[in-house]
C-alpha cells in the first residue's frame, strides 16, 4: 500500500516492463500492484506478469470488501500471493483462513506464492522450525499431486521484512532444504526437486545473487527494493 495514485502505479509498471525487455529468457518477472489498479495494467507484449497481493476463498457472497477471485480473473493477473506476513499480522490471518484461500486460488487456476516465515520471538525461543512445518503443512492441506504443481513456497522471515536486517544465507539455505523436505514427505521426491522456493526480506542488487547462489532458492519475493524500478531490475540482472 505504498503507492496510492493509478498515475504512479502506471509509471512504475510501465518502467519495469520497459527495462525488462529481453530478460524474460533469464527470469520469470511478477509483478503484485495493489488489487484496485490491476485492471488498469496490462501485459501485452511485455515479459512481465501481474499477481494480486491477495484474494478471498469464496468466488461470491455477503463478505464486504473481500477480493472476489472472479474479479481477478477479469483482469491479466496469473499469479495470487496468499499468507503474507502483513496479512498474518495486521488482518489476523489463520492458517486454516491461508489454506481455503490458496485452494480457491488454485480452483480459479491462479499461481499461487505461499508466504511463510517465523517472527523474532519465535527465532529467539527456537520455534521458527515448528512454526515453518505447521504453516506449511496446514497450508498445503487441500493440496494434491496435482494441483501442487501450481504453488511456489516463499520464505520471507517475519524479523527481516522491511527491517534492513537480511536473512543470513546459510540460514534461508536450511529452511530451503526443510521446505523441500516437507515437500519431498507429503508429495514425492520428484515433486520436491521441481518445486520452486522463493526468499523474501530486506533484499537488494547486494544480497540478491548470494540467495540464489548460496541459499540455493529459485527466486526472490520483493518489497520495498521493487518501488524503485531501476534497483528492482538491476535485482533481476544479478541473478
């Protein structure tokens, strides 16, 4: 919610899709404005994707304003975030609330980003390992074989994001590799080796190569770096 003008949201946009050309055949670029402005924005002929930072979990009914997966589906979005650390906090959300709205994403045949992460309480008590296998497993719980293949894992840490103080990468790499596992467990071996994991918190063009390369991810989920289109393209050629 940090721009707030569909002025500014089209300028943005319009930035990165410009400085994206070509990239495309490196990199899978998505793009999450807020929900108002997506049927404003379109992607023709652009290597970027839109996503939606968030949706309900039922297509219609008296839930005041809640985003309609129906309404999503109008516009060019292919992606949906679901279980952001913001929404955990400041919405109250559940994990059974997480898991009936990555089912409905996946129902509408969105993509879905699955955000999880432990806060800074629970790394200093030890628990980040059981809140990660709680929130994942409660998550993925309406999840088959094959609808899995439509969901990408994003690590963001609750103490890292938008705090200036990144995740060391020997730590997101072991989170990975728990996630994988979990993956590997509740699936198959083939599934976990596909299965993409993204991490998010206080990235930028410094640390960006280093959790591709160290942490082993797939990909990064980004916040604020991504409000300046430069930066967020010069994060993308890094990696």
């Amino acid at each position: 919610m940090n721009i707030n003008s569909l002025t500014e949201t089209k300028k943005l946009f319009n930035s990165i899709k410009r400085k994206a050309k070509g990239l495309e055949r490196k990199a899978e670029i998505v793009v999450c404005p807020s929900s108002a402005y997506l049927s404003n924005l379109k992607t023709q002929n652009s290597s970027v994707v839109l996503g939606a930072q968030d949706l309900f979990w039922e297509n219609e009914g008296n839930f005041t304003g809640n985003i309609s997966p129906l309404i999503l589906k109008e516009t060019d979005c292919k992606y949906v975030l679901v279980g952001h650390s913001e929404r955990r906090k400041h919405n109250k959300e559940t994990n059974e609330m997480i898991s009936k709205k990555l089912k409905k994403a996946i129902d509408n045949g969105f993509k879905v980003i699955l955000c999880v992460g432990e806060t800074a309480t629970e790394k200093k008590t030890g628990q980040a390992l059981r809140v990660l296998n709680t929130q994942v497993s409660k998550a993925l719980n309406r999840i088959d074989d094959k609808e899995i293949k439509n969901v990408i894992i994003a690590y963001e840490p609750v103490w890292a994001v938008g705090t200036g103080k990144p995740c060391e990468s020997s730590v997101v790499l072991t989170q990975n590799l728990l996630i994988r596992n979990m993956i590997k467990k509740r699936y198959s071996s083939k599934i976990a080796k596909d299965f993409k994991i993204l991490y998010g918190g206080s990235v930028n063009s410094d640390n960006a190569k280093e959790y591709i390369d160290v942490a082993r991810t797939q990909g990064l989920l980004i916040g604020e770096a991504s409000l300046n289109s430069q930066e967020f393209i010069k994060i993308i050629k890094n990696i």
